[in-house]
C-alpha cells in the first residue's frame, strides 16, 4: 500500500511535467583567468551566494581559464546566449563603446581607490548601462588593480622600450599607447600570452602582479617594472534580453549575489596583486624595478599624447569625471 501510495505521488510529480519553476535555470560565467586571482574568486563567491540565495532555482557553473571561451570567443557567444555572464576586462570592450576606453588613459587614475570612486560616481554607473543598445548589460565593476610593464631587459625609461614589440588587450587606446613610446603593439588573447613570450613572438607585456604571476609571465620576463601605469578591471556582463526575461525574484536574488561577489573581489584584489608581487620577487626569475619619481615623470610624459587623441571618441566631460575621482572630495 505505500508503495503503492509513493509510485501514485510520484506519477502525479510525473504528470505535472517537467515544470520550468522546477528546473533550475543553468547559468554559466566563463572568464578567463586562473581561479587563484580577483575575478577568479568573485566568481566563485558569486556562485556560491546565487545558489544559497536561489536554492533550486538557480545553478551557476563557473568556467575559469577560458576553459570555455576564450576573449574574443566569449563577446560572440553571450550575444548567442551560448553562456549567460563573462566578466571582460574593461580594455576588451571597445567593439561595442568607445566611452568605457576611459579606462584605458595611460596614468588616469592615481590609485584603485580613484578608480572604485569614478565607478560609484553617477558618470561611472551609467557607463554600466552604456551597451544595452548591443544587448550587453552591465551589472557590476569588478577590480583588478593596476598594470606593471615587462620585457626582457629594464624599462626604466620610455626609451627603453622603443623597438619593442608588446602584447595588448584588443583596445586601441593601449595601441596607441605603445606606439607613442616607438614599440608595436601586438593584440593578442589572454590565453596566448605565455607562450608568445616564451617563443619570442613578443619581446614585452603589460598586466596585473596577480596575473602575471598566475600566468607565470614572470618566468618568460627576465625585468618587470612596477610602473602602475594603467587600470586593469572588469565589468560583469549579462545578455540583456536573457536578465530581463528572468523572473522578479531570482533577478533580485542574482542582484544580491552580485553584490556581494564584488565586495569580496574588491576586499581581496589588492592583497592577492600584493602577494603575487612577492612571490614574484621570491621566484627569483626576474628583476623588480621601481621608477623614480623622475622616470614615472617620463613615462607619463610619453604617453599623454594618447589623451588628446581619444579625447573625441571617449567625451571630454567623462575624461573630467574620472580625474575628478582622484580627489577624495568629490563624488
Ligand atoms: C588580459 O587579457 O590581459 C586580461 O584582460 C585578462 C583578465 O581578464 O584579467
């Protein structure tokens, strides 16, 4: 009879159908950096929160180390809805908006906390809604920290590294910014990096301790010099047709996770860039090099032209909101 009474109950569970409200709704977040780095963590805290928050409704699979996609790969495959959220770096978005290559000014920001100030401004938020025309919708900025330069000689001045040729993020900006110090610029996805340094297809690179180190550059960079001298972060994506078609409630509670998700990559980014640097500096691979306040002053002084050259395409009114965050006082 009970038996009887559990076969029933599960015919009737059987007969209701395979109800959406049961399936949970399978979302995947391809990045492409190791799991040990900022964003590597944040997605994960993003899928544990989510879960917790969504329990049944919602699964998130994490795909690390462009397991899945790599970076051009993964623009074409969330406007496809092949995955359902990547989290770029801001340098790999100028396909679609010429505004967030704000980012990418040589020497704009004095530090991270400038940076996380522009995004909480107005003119930084409304740069998260910036693509919804191209279907993308921005649902958090994510940091990573700023950018050290290497090759295998120092680059102490910009003369250094003329004739050099460098691996970029597909930006213009950053083109530009190698060509104004006389090197070549060379796009080439993440993923390709290490070994193009290791053949010599490349001679230098520009990128975060964190990655740097979990991409082990430093082991193919006899010199990195800690230069600071640009902003590597993230924007966290969406397909935008595919969030608004969600359900109010577990668009609320994704909203949650992805709150605190990027509070804790923000708490731990600049303490894992720190500790990349020394175990960088323990590898005993490669040579550290601090610049003077008088060489910074060349680097910046060779790059500035950059500026006036993107000027029109970015708007002079947001290249001022985002010298602005470098004071503590405003926004
Ligand atoms: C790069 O291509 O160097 C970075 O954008 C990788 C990343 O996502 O941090």
């Amino acid at each position: 009879m009970k038996k009887w009474l559990l076969a029933a109950a599960a015919g009737a569970v059987l007969l209701a159908g395979p109800s959406a409200a049961q399936q949970p709704i399978v979302i995947k977040f391809s990045h492409v950096v190791a799991e040990k780095t900022p964003k590597g963590q944040a997605a994960l805290k993003f899928k544990e929160e989510a879960e917790k928050l969504l329990p049944g409704k919602v699964k998130v699979e994490v795909y690390p180390s462009s397991q899945l996609f790599g970076d051009a790969k993964e623009m074409e495959a969330i406007a496809l809805g092949d995955v359902q959220m990547i989290a770029p770096s801001l340098s790999k978005f100028d396909k679609f908006t010429k505004k967030i290559q704000v980012f990418d000014l040589p020497f704009l920001f004095n530090d991270t906390d400038a940076i996380d100030r522009f995004q909480e401004s107005a003119a930084g938020k409304d740069l998260l809604k910036s693509m919804e025309s191209k279907g993308l919708l921005g649902l958090a900025f994510w940091h990573n920290g700023l950018k050290q330069i290497s090759a295998n000689k120092p680059l102490l001045v910009p003369e250094d590294a003329k004739g050099l040729k460098f691996r970029i993020q597909a930006s213009d900006i950053l083109a530009a910014q190698f060509q104004a110090l006389g090197a070549t610029p060379q796009k080439l996805a993440f993923s390709e990096v290490y070994q193009a340094l290791q053949t010599g297809t490349v001679d230098g690179q520009e990128n975060t301790w964190s990655n740097i180190y979990s991409q082990k550059f430093h082991e193919a960079q006899k010199h990195i010099t800690e230069s600071n001298h640009g902003a590597l972060d993230y924007m966290v994506v969406v397909n935008a047709k595919w969030w608004n078609g969600l359900p109010q409630d577990v668009r609320d509670g994704l909203t949650k996770a992805m709150t605190i998700a990027t509070k804790t990559n923000n708490d731990i980014a600049e303490r894992l860039n720190k500790e990349a640097l020394e175990k960088i500096k323990a590898s005993g691979t490669t040579t550290v090099h601090v610049l003077t306040p008088a060489q910074r002053a060349q680097w910046q002084k060779a790059m500035k032209p950059v500026w006036d050259k993107f000027e029109g395409q970015i708007g002079k009114d947001l290249i001022d909101a985002a010298l602005k965050s470098n004071s503590a006082k405003t926004n």
